[in-house]
C-alpha cells in the first residue's frame, strides 16, 4: 500500500469554511432549464411548472447558491422578455447556443424557485450587448421596493416583496471571442467598472463580481486579470474563475491530478490581483469567485451545437454521463477549492441539471444522480467550521500534463464549537490502494463517527436512470482511531470522507 502520512492541528487554520463554495448554475442551455428544472408535463410540476424531484434532489445536493440565466447566454438576454403574461412573452433566438428560449421561465420564477429550492440566487447582468442602463433596469425591477416604474412592474406581475438578490456578475467570459460582445480587456474593465459604481448608487452593499480571464489556456489569462482590476478594482468585490478543461484523454493520471492545475489557477488569480492592491496601495482584498467549474467533455458530439436553420427550443447539448474517475476528479476539485477558502468567497458547479450535471432527467418522466453527485453532497453537507491547513506526505509520480504529482490529496475541515471534523481525501494511483496514517492528537476525544468511500474496480462505471446506486459512497470497514491515530485503507482510483466527534 501508498502510506499517506496526514497531521490535522486546529491551530493551522486556512479560513472559515464558506457555504457559497458549494453554489451551482442554471443557464438557458440545452435542457437545463426546459425539460430539466422545468417540465409541465411532469407529474411532480408545481403550479410555476418546477419538477419538485428536481428540487429535492437539489435539497439532498446540498447547493447553497445558484448563478442566473447565464453563462455565454447572457450576453445576448433581454430579461424583459422573460417577466409578464405568458402569452405575451416573445420567442427568441439564442445565438450563444444556436436554440430558441421561449421565455416561458424568467426572472420571478426563477426567483419562486430559489425559494423552493431554499438557494440563494446569484444574478448575471449582460454586459455583451447591453450595458449600464439595463444593468440598472434589472436591478430596479429585482430589489427596489415599490413606487417607481419598474419596481411596480414586478408587483403587477405577482411579485410583491423585492427580490432582494444580493450577488450579481457583471458580464460572463467577456475575453472569449466566442462571447457576444466580446471585448478587450480595457473595454470590458471600464464598462465593469461604470456598471458597478451606478448600481451600488442603487445599493451600496451589493456584493459585485467582474469577469476574469475564461480559463489558463486562453491567451489573455493574467494580463486580463491586471488590466480589469486596474480600471474596476474599488467597485467590485470578486474576479471570476472559469474552468472546464479537465477530461480524461486517455492518460488517466493525468486527468486524477487536475486538482493540481486548480490549485495553480487560484494562487495565479491571487496573486495577480494582489499585485493591483500594492500597486493601488489600497487596504482592501479581491477575492475569487470560481463561478464555472467542472469537467467537461467538451469534443464530444452532445457538445456540438445546433446549425443553420436549426433553432431548436432545448435541444440535448452538453450531456456528459459522468463515471467514477469523474467524480474522483470532481471530489478533488472540491478539496482545491476549500483549501483555498481564504481567497475563493464562492463557487459554482457548472450546471445543475442535464447540462455537464449532477442531476440527470428524462423529460415527464425519471430523475437520477450521476456519480459527481456524491463527492459533491457528502462536502457540502459534512464540511463546516474551519478548513485546516493539514500536512500531507506522499509520494509523487509523474505526469504528462501537470509534471509531478501528489499520489494522494486531502483536507480537513474542524468545527470547534461541536467537535465535529471531516477529513475528505482521494487516491490518484490508478493500480494501487492506499493506507492513510492520520494523526488527529491535537484534538483529544475524537470518535470514530463514519468512514465511506466512492469506487469501483471498473473507474468508467456511469449512472444511468436504471442504476444510480450500485456505485455509491459505501462504508469502509478498515477505518480505527486508536491513541488518537486514525487509520484507514482506500483502494485506487477513490473519493473518501472520514466523520470524527467528540461526541456521538
């Protein structure tokens, strides 16, 4: 076996364990919203026409936020056309995805949804082709009270209390020359920049993210970062993070390690905005808001959209079925984003249903969990208190894509008020298990609470709607805590929560 020597002290403190890291995303893409959040025909719709399956599972996910409409739609959206009669609402075309919304679901009821779903709603503003003026129009129409025209609109259509949303993106990927709008990265800073000193003239504590660069590989990547802080940075509280270029390729190793390229990616952003500070010399931090993150499949055929006179309303786009490397991966990433609690205020698992997603269903019909289901659930439920800053030692090996590698990568979270602390850690070898050596003295009458693990001897192995269950987190028997030393043995290829308490 791997030995995986691990040391948990709750003096080494990285930050409080934030609830927005385990947000998720709804756009209008593919079937995320019609036939997945939203189905008429199902029998579990409520009147807005939301499938209540959906919700629960959501519930049971454990999703604390949930960023709105958009993602590369937004940039072309007129969230007009979504609020008011039914009946009146225009079709429209979305170029980002080559479809047709008919705008049957908008901003009011999403925002019933949110509350169904008990999620905090994040709101994206389109900085592509719109600007300040709509930006404020939204805003007006979400949270200001009543007595004026747009805030009267929304109770005249069945919204009498503000919405009060308190998270807004401004803009999504703006550096991406596939984005409508697209702009440089001074055009982009200045417009983010007026568009959020006018809206906090509406409300000064709203909380503001700009667009950073839309991933490490794209050219842009830090000098955008620089630039976009230079012109916005007293206006907004976060930058954005975008990451989907994690898939396994055939190099399975590589693909186990892609935390590592997430920690790298944090730490750039970081440093580059706190760069701007000193150069400001300026108090305040800028923190990272990783509001796209998953893995993605992106040249499979599911990912292709539409063409020519093909428009359709909901087509399948985007449908990856996610296996048991996937969540291991997935899991991993979790664990990337809560060591860096510090500096990422929140986060999105992007998306939600259907679309790259957690949650899979068939339209009017079933509803299951893929295998990045668990990783997911098991973290937002059991990580509380504060992240630890744990000492992990483990070999490396190499690999193709991020040079060496950690064979093994934990954290751990305490919360000193009930005792309670998680240890969540996966094992990237692909042949061989390993024996995680956990020293846990520094926090004396631990129990042993629960151990499970997430595996298969088969890694490809896939949920389907027949069978979401046969691999799921289990509990692993060799778990002890003796003398304050846990061990427990984990096989390759695996996602691993480990539960202690000072008390049952």
């Amino acid at each position: 076996m791997i030995p995986v020597r691990i040391t948990l002290d709750p003096a080494f403190r990285v930050g409080p364990v934030r609830r927005r890291t385990f947000g998720s995303f709804v756009e209008h893409l593919g079937r995320c919203v019609y036939t997945g959040i939203h189905d008429p025909a199902h029998p579990s719709a409520d009147a807005d026409g939301f499938r209540q399956d959906v919700v629960e599972l959501t519930r049971e996910l454990g999703v604390s936020t949930v960023r709105y409409p958009g993602g590369n739609f937004v940039s072309g959206y007129r969230w007009e056309d979504g609020v008011g009669p039914l009946a009146e609402r225009p079709r429209r075309l979305d170029l980002a995805w080559h479809s047709t919304d008919p705008n049957t679901v908008g901003v009011d009821e999403f925002m019933r949804w949110t509350k169904a779903a008990q999620v905090e709603p994040m709101m994206a503003v389109n900085l592509g082709t719109r600007g300040v003026q709509e930006a404020l129009d939204l805003l007006e129409y979400c949270n200001v009270r009543s007595g004026t025209r747009l805030s009267d609109l929304r109770v005249a259509n069945g919204s009498p209390e503000p919405h009060d949303i308190r998270m807004w993106c401004l803009g999504n990927e703006m550096d991406g020359p596939w984005q409508i709008g697209h702009k440089t990265a001074y055009e982009y800073g200045r417009l983010a920049a007026e568009t959020a000193r006018a809206m906090r003239m509406v409300q000064p504590d709203l909380e503001l993210v700009a667009c950073g660069s839309s991933g490490v590989p794209i050219p842009t990547f830090g000098e955008w970062e620089r630039i976009v802080l230079g012109e916005s940075y007293e206006y907004v509280d976060m930058i954005s993070a975008h990451a989907y270029y994690w898939e396994e390729d055939g190099d399975l190793g590589s693909f186990l390690a892609s935390a590592t390229d997430m920690d790298h990616f944090i730490e750039s952003v970081a440093a580059t905005a706190d760069a701007v500070r000193a150069h400001k010399k300026l108090a305040k931090r800028i923190h990272i808001s990783f509001d796209e993150w998953n893995v993605w499949y992106q040249h499979r055929a599911e990912s292709k959209p539409p063409t020519g006179d093909d428009w359709p309303v909901a087509p399948v786009l985007l449908e990856d079925r996610y296996n048991v490397a996937d969540a291991v991966v997935v899991g991993n990433l979790l664990i990337s984003l809560l060591r860096h609690t510090d500096r990422v205020h929140a986060a999105s698992l992007a998306q939600l249903v259907n679309v790259i997603a957690p949650i899979m269903t068939e339209p009017g019909g079933r509803v299951w969990k893929q295998t990045i289901f668990h990783p997911f659930a098991q973290a937002s439920r059991y990580a509380v208190g504060e992240v630890l800053r744990v000492a992990i030692d483990v070999e490396t090996y190499e690999t193709a894509k991020f040079g060496d590698a950690a064979l093994a990568d934990a954290v751990a979270t305490y919360d000193a008020e009930t005792g309670a602390v998680a240890l969540f850690a996966v094992n990237r070898s692909t042949t061989q298990p390993a024996l995680l050596e956990v020293d846990v003295r520094s926090i004396p009458g631990l129990q042993l609470l629960e151990a499970s693990t997430l595996a298969n001897p088969d890694h490809t192995w896939s949920a389907t709607a027949d069978d979401d269950t046969s691999v799921a987190p289990r509990a692993n028997v060799s778990a002890e805590l003796v003398d304050g030393r846990l061990r427990v043995e984990v096989p390759p290829v695996s996602w691993n929560v480990v539960r202690l308490g000072t008390r049952a």
